[in-house]
C-alpha cells in the first residue's frame, strides 16, 4: 500500500469502528483463550500491528507474531504489540513446516502483488496437524470501487470462490460468514453511487463521535451473533474458518 495508508492504519487500527468489529470477529473464530495456551499464531500480513496486539491482549497465553512486507509497518507493528515481527511476503513466508497452530490474514489476498494460491498453499504448509486457519477477506466482486484501489486491492471475494481455493490447498472442516451487514446498504451506496471508481479514496478515516459509535455497536452485534454460531446472509466482509487435516 502506499505510504499515507500505512499511517493512517496506524492512527486508527485499534480505534475505529470498523477495525473493532474486524477484531472482535477474528477473536470469536478463534474460538477460547484457553485453546491457545502456550500456541503459536501468527498474524500473516500483519500491517501495522492492530489486529496482532488485540490477539496479544485476548489471548494472553498464546504466542502470536506477525508477518509484514512493508519494514516500516512491521516496526510499527512490533511496538504496538511488544510481538516479534518478521518481514516478508505471504508469497513465501519465512517459517519452517508445521510450526504454526493458527494463522489470521485480515485482507490480504486481495492485494495487488499477493499470489493467493501461494499464499494460501503456505498457510497449509506453515499449519500443524489440525491447526486453523482464519481469512477475513472483502466481499463481492461488483462492490470493487475507489476504496480498493486506494488500497491497493485488486480482487474481492464469493464465499464459493473461497472454499475452493482452501479446498484445493488441502484444507477441510472450511466455514464461511459475512458480516459488517447491518451497514451493508451504506456501504453499498458509498461506494457504488458516492463516487466512481476513478475516485480512489480509502473509506479508512475517522468519523464523528456519535457516529463511530453506532457504527461500533453495530458490528458489535454482529460479533455477538457469530459468537451464537448465527450466520448472516450477506455483508462487506467475508470471513473463512478451515482447518489441516
């Protein structure tokens, strides 16, 4: 990504309404803190470290580390975690075989550069025996907009398009869910009829008080439905649960 989205992933990764709702969602399909006591999890495509330092917080005894392209992200990352911070590419993680027992990539197949069968490949590769793998990607194809250039991503996601992918890596027990529905017709209006796609403006940015508020409970809720095992129908993100055999 470019230079002025890393800082500003910086300045709101753990603060805006949409990244809590992202966390809170990976946290849930993680399942128990307990499950990882003493694991190692590692955050692959870790940005600036939002995602990483909330699984440090969440899950206390676990191990996470991150995994980073960018060297000036992953400095980021390693101090808003305290966590080591490897830097390199999804495209060939620098980790041995079977080291991990789970890895989260939070939007990072869709990234220009990224390979996603590679990386999906050496996700199954990096995973223990019976160890998880959890992606939160963007959803629907005909919702790319200016938002996506902006950062940099040039594919979304069906919830089939992912099964097979993590299908055909080897993966199994594969679940899906959206969520971020509740705000779904917003977005969809913003980024479809708000501007064109020649616009290319992140939808990363803070909004007023009252509003990241609403817009927090909502995607709370959500989290509170998943955590239930309830699947909504629809929504801007998808998020894909699998496991190796």
């Amino acid at each position: 990504m470019e230079r002025r989205e890393y800082e500003r992933l910086a300045a709101l990764d753990r603060s805006l309404w949409w990244f809590r709702g992202l966390h809170a969602q990976m946290v849930i399909a993680l399942g128990g803190s307990t499950r990882w006591s003493g694991a190692r999890l590692l955050d692959a495509g870790c940005g600036t470290g939002g995602l990483l330092a909330t699984l440090v917080e969440r899950l206390p005894d676990s191990r996470p580390i991150g995994l980073e392209l960018d060297p000036e992200a992953a400095l980021l990352a390693r101090a808003a975690s305290r966590r080591p911070v490897a830097v390199g590419t999804v495209n060939a993680p620098p980790f041995a075989s079977a080291c991990f027992a789970a890895i989260v990539s939070s939007d990072v197949l869709c990234h220009r550069g990224v390979d996603q069968d590679a990386a999906v490949g050496h996700f199954h590769r990096c995973l223990a025996p019976g160890g998880l793998l959890v992606l939160n990607l963007p959803a629907y194809r005909w919702l790319f907009s200016g938002h996506d250039i902006a950062v940099d991503n040039v594919r979304r996601f069906g919830a089939g398009e992912v099964r097979r992918l993590l299908s055909a890596a080897g993966f199994t027990r594969i679940r899906t869910r959206y969520w971020n529905t509740l705000l779904f017709p917003l977005m969809v209006l913003k980024r479809k009829l708000g501007g064109s796609r020649r616009a290319a403006q992140s939808d990363v940015a803070s909004v007023p008080a009252p509003l990241d508020l609403i817009f927090r409970a909502a995607v709370l809720l959500e989290a509170k439905v998943a955590s239930c095992g309830l699947r909504l129908p629809f929504g801007g993100s998808l998020l894909a649960i699998a496991v190796k055999p």
